[in-house]
C-alpha cells in the first residue's frame, strides 16, 4: 500500500530529531510500573495500586470484579528533562463484557514512577505497539469498523499523542493507517555522527 506523503514526511522528521535520554539518571523500570499507582475511570474511580501489575477488587453479593492490569509500556522524555519517563496501556474491566483500553502517562520523579494523566482509547481496541518519540506518543492499534463486532477490531490506525499542561492531547495527524504493521516492528539503527541507537 501506499503511504500518505506528508505522514511520512512528518515521521521521518521525528525520528531524526530523536533525543538521547541521559544513562545516569535512574531510568523507570517495568518492576516498577507494575506495582505503580493509577488512576481508575471506572467503578473505583480513584487511585488504585497494583500488584505484579494487577488490581482487583470484588463487590460484596456480586459476581462481577473490578479489574485494572497494565498491558502495554513505552519508555522516553516526554517533559524533555533528560530522563526516563512512560506511556502505560491500562486495561480496565468492571465485570462485564468490556475491556476498556487506557493510555496512562507517568513520569520519572526522582527515579519514581508518578501517575500524571490517561486519556481513553477505547472498549476491546487491540493494541499492538506503543512508544514515546521525542515528545509524542505513538500508539499503534486495531479500531473497529462499522461492522465490526466489538470482539473483533480490523481497523489499524495510528494514534498520535502529546503531554500539554499535565493533559493528553491528541494530534491532527492521527489517522487510519493503510499499511501493513510490519512498518512498524522497530529495528535497531546506529547513528555513527551523533553515537546513539534506536
């Protein structure tokens, strides 16, 4: 398939302005996020904490459980201070049928993981990827089409985020992606001038 030109252009552009992240500062770690402290949309509608990157919580004489676990982690600054901060995909379910899809941003406060803001993706959209690039966050998922069964999402779309006064603002450049997601099965690449990888 073809790509948009002016898409390309634009990502092409991010990934040579990609930004070192300082290796002497304690970067956030996986451990870390996922005994981490988020924010619930759902019943709770409150901070939960979760353990081995899992919370739970049953309701007295019901069936249903309230779930939040995390599923997805990208790593990068995203408040250019030259340290390690995350893109977090939650899943959050209330018992029912759904799986609601949230994108959770924390930052590295002093080598501590700190709940900053989320914004929904969401009911059972698949996510397949998701990574900081310079100051955006790029997720990379199924949506669902008008036919589609909520089970069953076809659509691949790639969803552009950024962090604005403590908020996650979604880009003008989000769009449905008709390319095959193998565009996006990251390699790694040296920069010999500037002495990086990515």
């Amino acid at each position: 398939h073809r790509l948009d030109s002016t898409f390309v252009r634009e990502f092409l552009k991010r990934i040579k302005a990609f930004r070192l992240v300082d290796s002497e500062k304690s970067n956030l770690t996986i451990e870390e996020l996922k005994s981490g402290e988020y924010f619930g949309d759902g019943i709770d509608g409150k901070i939960v904490k979760l353990v081995d990157g899992r919370y739970e919580r049953s309701f007295p004489g019901m069936a249903s459980r309230y779930a939040v676990s995390l599923n997805e982690v990208g790593f990068g600054d995203l408040d250019n201070d030259g340290d390690n901060d995350a893109a977090v995909i939650l899943a959050e379910s209330g018992g029912g049928s759904g799986t609601f899809m949230l994108l959770t941003v924390v930052e590295n406060d002093g080598g501590k993981p700190r709940y900053v803001t989320h914004a929904g993706l969401g009911d059972r959209v698949r996510i397949n990827a998701i990574e900081i690039n310079v100051e955006d966050i790029i997720v990379n998922l199924l949506m669902h089409a008008k036919e589609d069964g909520l089970c069953c999402p076809s659509v691949p779309t790639i969803r552009l985020f950024s962090l604005s006064e403590g908020k996650l603002m979604e880009s003008d450049q989000t769009k449905q992606a008709d390319f095959s997601f193998s565009f996006f099965q990251w390699k790694t690449y040296r920069n010999e001038e500037y002495g990086f990888e990515f």
